[in-house]
C-alpha cells in the first residue's frame, strides 16, 4: 500500500491534471491477463474498460504474446515506415480477409500515425485530395470531426417549427445530428426521430443551392461513443448511405471503437449492410499496441499522384503482428458472434436492474459496448411528453411512439424495442463519478463519459466468460445501490442478486438468435 500511494502521489507534480483516468482510477497496475488487472496494493480488478476499447481479447492474451515473441526473436526490425515485411504483409492479408464484402475487392490500405486521431486526419486528407472539397461534415458530440468546421448545434425543434418533416431551415455550415431515442434533438426518438435527423442532413448538404460547393466527405460513427454510447439505427445508417451516394459524397465511418468485434460483427457497418467509402480503423486492431490505418476505396486516389506522409511510425511491426495475431484469432472463433449473444443478454439484465433504480435514465449499446446513463431522479422530465409535434400520446408501430408505463408510473418513451425508457431528465455527472468510483471499490473497473458527461460505460474483451459476466452485474448492481442510497434520497433494496437471463426474443431486431 505504501508504494501505491507513494506512485499516485507523484503525478500531479510532474503531469498536467488533464490526465483523467488516474483521477477517476487510483490504482497502480503492475500484472493483467484477460479480464483481470492486479494492483501494486495485490488488490485483483475486473476491467471492463479494456484500455479504452483497444483490448479485445483483453489483457496479455497468450496469441498476442505469441505473436511479438516471434518478432522480438525473429531479429526483425521494429520499425520501418512504409517499407513491405513480412509482419506487414501478413497483417493486410488477414485485414483484408475480414473486411465487409462490398469494400474488400476494392480496398487499399493507408497505414498513418499510430493514433485514432492520425488515422481521421489521414482519411480528411484522402477525400480532400480525391474531391477538391474542403468541407468535413461531422455529426455535433463526435469524437471523429477533427479537422471539421464544425459550429454549435441549432435547436432543431424550435428551428424546424411545427412541420418537422419537411419545414427544415438552411443549415449549411450546421452539424449534422446524430439520432437517439432517449435524448431526441427532435423531441420524438424511434424511427421517425431517426428519419427527421436524415432530413435534417440532406437539408445541410442540398440548403447552399446548387452553386455551392460539394463537401469533401461526411464522417460517421456507428456507435456515437463521445455521445454516451449511442447505436445508430441501421435504417439511418442505411440513409446517409444514400443521401451521400447520391451526391457523390464519400462516407467515412470510424470503426476504431467498433471494429474488431466490439458491436457483434466483425466490423459495425455490417449490422446494417452499409458500404462506406473511407474506414478508420484504429485502437483493437493492435492488438493492444498502438496502430491505425485507413481503408479506402482504390479509386479515390489518382494512382500515378504520390501519396502524402502521414504520420511517424507507420511501421509498427509488433503492433502489426499483434494485430494480424488478434484479427484472426476473433474471425476463427468467431467472438463477434459470441459479443452479439453476449452482449445482448447484458442489456436485457442491465435494463432489467435499471428498473429498479430512479437514477438510471437509459441502459443501451450495442454487442459489448455498452452505456448506462445516470440522471438526476429528482428533477423534472428534460421534455415532456404531449409537447407540440411529438407525436400522439398513444400508439404504436414505426413512429417511435409514447406509451404510458402502467399505474403509477411515469409515461415513457419507447422504440421499435422490448425496452421502454423514462422520459429524459438532466444529466447528472456526479453519480456517473459516484457510481465509477463505488464500482472501483468494489473491484470493478468501468469509464464514464459521454456529452454532458453522466454515462458508465462498459467494454468487456470478447473474451469475457458468462461467469465472470454474472460477476460485473453483480458489482454493479451494488455500486448503484450505494449511489441510489447515498444520493438519491431513500434507501433502494437492492435486488438479491443479478437479474436472470431474458428469453431470447426474435422479433427484436438486435436478436443475435434472429
């Protein structure tokens, strides 16, 4: 213990306090495998943070080390910018092997800086180049826009007035809005929330006349994780698709958090059948050592016009070997699968247990990648209910209606899912804070963010067993007991132990067993 406080002391002298993870985790690790970290206090951690999403088989998993072993005593070297090795060779193979049928034929590979943030500033420059546009739309609360002329947010109800389908303003130079039930920039959630944000993007791209230049590329997130875990519905994904095709657009979808298995395929962009143009492909993809690259469609570059730097060390080998190392080791046991079926049956629970605890505004995500937002029980609803243009009070089917939620309780919002919601009420970052710190106490490592920020978010390695799965419910289910009882007002039993399984409901469209 004295040499854990002694490390943890030092930091704030020598580094800047912008590192937030040693604030949010005090502890000191000094061994890992799997799911599990070890401090230098001996206390034993389950880490469903995963390094930020870059573990996906977790930690110091035996085929990775295999695979830097075999470099490291191979006497290869270790790095070597944009020259062909065999390490290299064998990673694109595997990449290759695993990308989405539509862009694997005619993909190239671009290998940029190591970082997530390389590999976006790599791929606005590809379509730059291969467009003579200048523009970068982004989606407002991403984390993928760097480079992006990006302005503040509209309200778009008050903008778009009582005509919500077709009133929309001139939003050039306007973010787009990326689509959510809980939080609706429309007021409305569902299928018709997820339409009028699509609306609301072809008002962006077609509102500067057909004089205005064409943007260079729109740039997506399939899950919106710097917005609180958000999952795009696929109809919409399946919308920017089009409205981008149509325009001669590039699209570019950042994978680099929901590659590799995290979401319950392969790559996200599966789940809806969507072909981008541009992927960015970063954080698991080495195998826990730092890699990014860009895949490209091979007629977006004049192949006689040479190809800008971008970035140092772009020839990571052991970050090559253990990604082809990690790639195949997910495809061959297909863990994208087992985090379809996995994952789904953790939001079933958690939604569940959420039920029982006021300050638990949604539980949602997609595969292992999963958010559960805090918010504050006490206040009133952010938007209430029967407000003008939400819909009827009502209903059912694709309109992303309103149902009240039995006697006595609150009305909520519901989707096209078995899961219905509370209305939204504000965000409340403190018990977010709360609940991660009660979670670390009790061996449980989780993050925390999102736009405002008040999510806890989970990311579990592909690898996690249902046991140890049973064992993270369980921690935080007595974290958010802790939460509910010390800031929430009266004690809230805490159920006697974590959820059961749901049945498997085919109708559900994220329904692995679909």
């Amino acid at each position: 213990m004295a040499v854990t406080e002694e490390i943890l002391r030092r930091p704030p002298a020598r580094e800047p306090a912008a590192r937030t993870y040693p604030q949010a985790l005090p502890i000191v690790p000094v061994r890992a495998r799997g799911l599990t970290i070890e401090g230098a206090d001996g206390r034993r951690y389950l880490d469903c943070l995963s390094g930020a999403g870059t573990l996906a088989l977790g930690h110091n998993h035996p085929v990775v080390l295999e695979a830097i072993h075999k470099v490291l005593d191979s006497g290869a070297p270790l790095t070597v910018p944009d020259l062909t090795t065999p390490v290299e060779e064998a990673f694109v193979t595997e990449l290759l092997r695993t990308l989405p049928a539509g862009l694997r034929d005619r993909a190239r590979v671009r290998f940029c800086g190591p970082a997530p943030t390389d590999a976006v500033a790599a791929a606005h420059t590809l379509v730059r180049a291969a467009t003579g546009g200048t523009e970068i739309l982004g989606f407002a609360g991403s984390g993928c826009v760097i480079g992006a002329d990006v302005t503040e947010a509209p309200d778009p109800q008050e903008a778009c007035g009582t005509d919500r389908l077709t009133g929309l303003p001139d939003l050039t130079d306007r973010p787009l809005l990326y689509p959510q039930d809980y939080r609706c920039p429309f007021g409305v959630g569902g299928p018709h929330g997820a339409e009028l944000a699509a609306r609301w993007a072809e008002a962006a791209l077609d509102g500067g006349g057909a004089d205005a230049p064409s943007p260079a590329g729109m740039i997506l997130e399939p899950v919106h994780d710097a917005g609180g875990v958000i999952p795009a519905p696929d109809t919409w994904m399946r919308r920017m698709r089009q409205i981008t095709a149509a325009r001669s657009i590039p699209l570019i979808v950042d994978e680099s958090q929901t590659g590799v298995g995290r979401t319950g395929a392969f790559w996200a962009v599966e789940h809806s059948g969507v072909t981008p143009d541009v992927m960015i492909l970063s954080k698991a993809i080495g195998g826990s050592l730092p890699l990014a690259v860009v895949v490209h469609r091979d007629d977006l570059l004049d192949p006689d016009e040479p190809a800008s730097a971008t970035g140092l060390f772009r020839g990571n080998q052991l970050a090559m070997a253990a990604g082809a190392a990690t790639l195949a080791h997910v495809r061959q046991h297909r863990l994208a699968e087992r985090a379809a079926t996995l994952g789904y049956r953790l939001l079933g629970q958690l939604r569940e247990l959420a039920g029982e605890f006021p300050c638990v505004g949604e539980v949602r995500g997609r595969g292992l990648m999963i958010g559960v937002e805090l918010v504050d029980p006490a206040a009133d609803s952010d938007r209430l209910p029967d407000e003008p243009g939400s819909g009827p009070a009502q209903g059912s089917g694709a309109a992303g209606l309103l149902l009240p939620h039995g006697p006595g309780r609150d009305v909520t919002r519901t989707t096209t899912g078995p899961y219905t919601a509370r209305p939204p009420r504000p965000p409340a970052p403190r018990l977010a804070t709360a609940v991660q710190r009660e979670c670390l106490r009790r061996g449980l490592i989780v993050g925390a963010g999102g736009g405002h920020p008040s999510v806890v978010r989970l990311l579990p390695p592909l690898t996690i067993s249902d046991e140890q799965a049973d064992a993270v419910l369980d921690r935080l289910a007595d974290a958010l007991t802790a939460v509910a009882r010390d800031h929430c007002g009266p004690h809230i039993p805490r159920p006697p132990h974590p959820p059961r399984p749901r049945r498997h409901r085919p109708d559900h469209p994220d329904d692995p067993a679909r």
